[in-house]
C-alpha cells in the first residue's frame, strides 16, 4: 500500500511542476486569440452558407 501511496505522491509532484513551467497567456494575448477564433468562425460560416445557397441555386436550375 505504501508503494501505490509513494507513486500517487510523486506523479501528482510531477504534475505540480510541469504546471508551473506552463506559460500561461495574458489577458491581451487572450482577448486576441478570441477575436481571431470568433473571426474565423464568422469566415467559415459565412463560406459555407454561401456555398449552400449557390448549390441550392443550381439544383434549382438543373431540376427545372
């Protein structure tokens, strides 16, 4: 029991010190992140209706 205790003991130590090394990114940095994910989300949507309402548009046509 002691055995599993030790192990338990040091991987959570591991855990602990490879969390401090982590650089964690500033509320600047975040806020620019976000804009870029939310930018990109907007793009992509926009694309992809785009391409609906074209190919909509074009069964349309060809079903006559």
């Amino acid at each position: 029991m002691a055995k599993k205790a030790k192990k338990k003991e040091k991987k959570v130590s591991g855990i602990r010190s490879e969390f401090k090394k982590v650089r964690w990114p500033k509320k600047k940095e975040m806020f620019k992140y976000s804009v870029a994910v939310l930018v990109c989300i907007i793009v992509f949507a926009l694309f992809f209706m785009l391409s609906d309402v074209i190919i909509a548009a074009v069964r349309t046509l060809l079903e006559g």
